[in-house]
C-alpha cells in the first residue's frame, strides 16, 4: 500500500473493513517487524473472524466500530485500505437478509445487535421517505411506483422476508433491466439507508488526509457510482488543490495540493471477475498524501 522510505519507526497501516480476513491476511504477510495492522469492521461476526489471525499476528487489533472513526487507530498511518459495501460472507449468509435471492429475516444491519432493520424502515417509512430512500441511495427511476406497492402491501400484512419484499418490487417495477433482477436497486437502496454507508465514507473523506503520514496511500475499492463518483471527486479535488485565479503567480504549497493521483482507476481483469463474478463492478483508485 505504501512504500517503506520515511516510515523508520515501523509504519502503521488501516484495513477500514476487515470483513473475514482477507485483505488484512495480506497486508500481514508483508509487513515489517515493527509494522502494525489496525482493522475495522463494525459487524460482530467479523470481530469472531479476527481472532484466530490476532491469536497468529501479534501485529494486528481489531476494532468493532466503523471506519468513519479513523482516528481510534492513531495519526500518520501509511496505508488505509477500504474495500467499500456488503461482504460476501454477509450476502451469503441468509439470515442477514442482505440478498434478495435467497429467503431470510428482512434485516441488513451490519452491526446486527442494533439500530433499525430494513424491515422496520419498510414496514414504518412515511411513503415519501421511501421515495426518497431508493431515489437517492438506489437511482432506482421507478422509486416512486415501488414505494406506493409497499406501502399498500403493508397495510394488508407487514413485510418480515427478503423474498416477500423482492416479490412485491419485482411485480411494481415496470421495466426489467437486462442480467438484473429487478430488486437489486431496492436492496441497494436499503442497505446502504440502514448502515449510513455513504455517511460514514463522507465522514472518513473529510479526515483521512489529514491522518495519512506524507507517503501514505489511501486504496478504495467502490462497488457502485454512488460510492466511486464521491471517491474520484475527493481524490481529483485533494489533487487539483485549490481553485485559483489564472495568471496570478502562486507557490506551489500556496496550491493546496494534499494527494497525488497512482494510476488510473484499476477494475478486475478476466480471470478474477470469472472467479469472483462480484468483482465485476469493482473500481479501485489509489492516491498517496504528499507534503
């Protein structure tokens, strides 16, 4: 994530969503002796996950809190790593309700021991604040057709599974995209409401900078354009600096300029997207904090 020049003292590196493992696995097997590892994730099944690779990395702490609380890590971190959106383990699993193609509890929550369920949003939710909710969080253009179908499902019995609400979507969206199935916008719109996704990304942009070490790389990884078009514009504006008056001479550290730009946006070739078909729509951009 970073190169080792400048980080003497060992360099302290951030998995912002821990997840099980993975990419925290694969920063330790290439950190430094002094080097640590500090994870986030705010679901408890990822907090049970972490604990056999603490028990073999004296390296690695885990945090059960979001990545929007960075700085519970510290300052002057050489690498924050954040692979954005819903976990495979936790669309896999069935009784998270995060997957319309299998029947489960209509819950969604991340951290799963508190806050509102999907299926308390849908079954409450003034008709409008569900407009609202899969207008803005899923660009889903029938918002409003769906929203009016499940407010007048619910008045005859509550929603309780994730295949009853993907029925009741499916039978109110009037034109189904090709390869799609027609809840996928719904579901969206939904899981990101009941976790604050892009609140807590907002809240993690507005800080990250400024607890990068000069050096230090900022990786995101984006599954859809809601999240990549606020990741691009923060890291392009952190890049551009500030805007200024043409033909005013100006020193370069009166530019504001924080991040430089690494590469282009980098999406999953052939063989990872055939073995992983969930990467299809992954962009990861990278961006590292200069002086």
């Amino acid at each position: 994530m970073a190169g080792k020049g400048g980080f003497t003292d060992g360099a302290v590196y951030v998995d912002g969503t821990f997840g099980r493992g993975g990419h925290s696995a694969a920063i330790l097997s290439r950190l430094q002796k002094q080097d640590r590892l500090v994870a986030f994730d705010k679901d408890p099944e990822a907090a049970r996950a972490a604990q056999p690779l603490i028990e073999g990395h004296p390296a690695l702490t885990f945090l059960q809190d979001s990545f929007s609380n960075l700085e519970r890590a510290g300052t002057g971190f050489a690498g924050v790593l954040l692979d954005l959106g819903v976990s495979s383990p936790q669309l896999d699993d069935a009784r998270r309700g995060f997957s319309f193609q299998q029947q489960g509890p209509l819950d969604m929550r991340m951290d799963n021991t508190r806050g509102e369920t999907a299926a308390d949003f849908v079954n409450a939710a003034p008709e409008q604040d569900l407009v609202q909710v899969l207008r803005v969080y899923g660009e889903e253009r029938f918002a409003r057709r769906i929203a009016a179908a499940l407010v007048k499902r619910r008045h005859e019995r509550a929603f309780e599974t994730t295949d009853d609400l993907a029925a009741v979507v499916a039978a109110a969206n009037p034109a189904w995209e090709k390869h799609k199935h027609p809840a996928t916008r719904t579901f969206q719109a939904l899981r990101i409401y009941i976790n604050r996704e892009l609140d807590d990304l907002e809240v993690l942009l507005g800080k990250v900078v400024d607890l990068l070490a000069v050096g230090g790389r900022l990786v995101i990884i984006s599954f859809h354009s809601l999240e990549d078009r606020r990741v691009k514009n923060f890291m392009r504006r952190e890049a551009r600096g500030r805007e200024l008056p043409r033909g005013i001479p100006i020193r370069d550290e009166e530019r504001g300029q924080r991040l430089r730009l690494v590469g282009k946006a980098q999406r999953a070739g052939d063989e990872e997207r055939t073995e992983n078909p969930r990467a299809r729509s992954a962009i990861m951009r990278v961006a590292e904090r200069i002086a």
